[in-house]
C-alpha cells in the first residue's frame, strides 16, 4: 500500500471513529454510492471481478442502512425500508449479466437520499 493510500485510510478510520450518528449515516450513504459508481464503471468495461466486489460493498451499505432504521419513526422509517429494498433489488438485477442500467436507479435514488439527509442536518444546525 502507498503513503498516500495508507493516509488515506487512517483519514477514513480516524473520521469514522470520531463521528457522531449524524455523520455516520451520511459515510454510509457516501460509502453505498462510491461502490454503485464503481460497480457501474466496471459494468460497462467488463471488469467482472471488480463489478462483483463492487456490488458487494454496495449491498452491504444499503443493508446497514436498512438494519439501522428506527422502524418507531413510523411511516418515515417504512417509506426508508420500502426504498431500500427496491435500491437492494435493483444491485441483484445488476449482478447476474453485470448490467450497469439498474444501478442507476440505484444511485438516483441513494443519491438523493444523502443529498436529503445533508439538506435536514444543515437545517438542524442552523
């Protein structure tokens, strides 16, 4: 590993474990989109083991933002669920032919999903 990919690790690993709840639902967000962009990337130029892995890291993240739901919330929490079960369907129907259209739903809709929670934690600031 280089230095500068090693920095970069130990920047990811610090700003990981000093966020507060906030910050970590944005890393995951953050996190799910980066693999679908990835994933999508290697999709188009047949790079199969990279689109598999890429997939992978993918469903994970959106799984840990399902797993960590408030389902208390309400009709918030199930309209959440509801997304990102069809955000985890649309990276399955990706991953058979290694097709690259599904994950841009897919990343239309994490994408503005983040860009909503982002929008709601500024506001709460302000």
């Amino acid at each position: 590993m280089s230095v500068s990919a090693q920095q970069q690790q130990y920047y990811q690993e610090m700003r990981i474990q000093t966020a507060d709840r906030k910050e970590l639902l944005l890393l995951v967000y953050e996190a799910a989109l980066r693999a679908l962009h990835r994933a999508r990337r290697a999709c188009k130029t047949g790079a199969e083991s990279k689109a598999r892995g890429e997939l992978m890291t993918a469903m994970a993240a959106v799984h840990e933002l399902n797993r960590t739901l408030n389902m208390e919330a309400g009709a918030i929490a199930e309209s959440l669920r509801s997304l990102y079960v069809y955000v985890l369907r649309m990276i399955a129907d990706a991953a058979p032919d290694l097709k690259a259209e599904p994950l841009d739903e897919a990343i239309r809709i994490i994408g503005s999903l983040y860009e909503t929670w982002q929008e709601a934690f500024a506001k709460m600031v302000e």
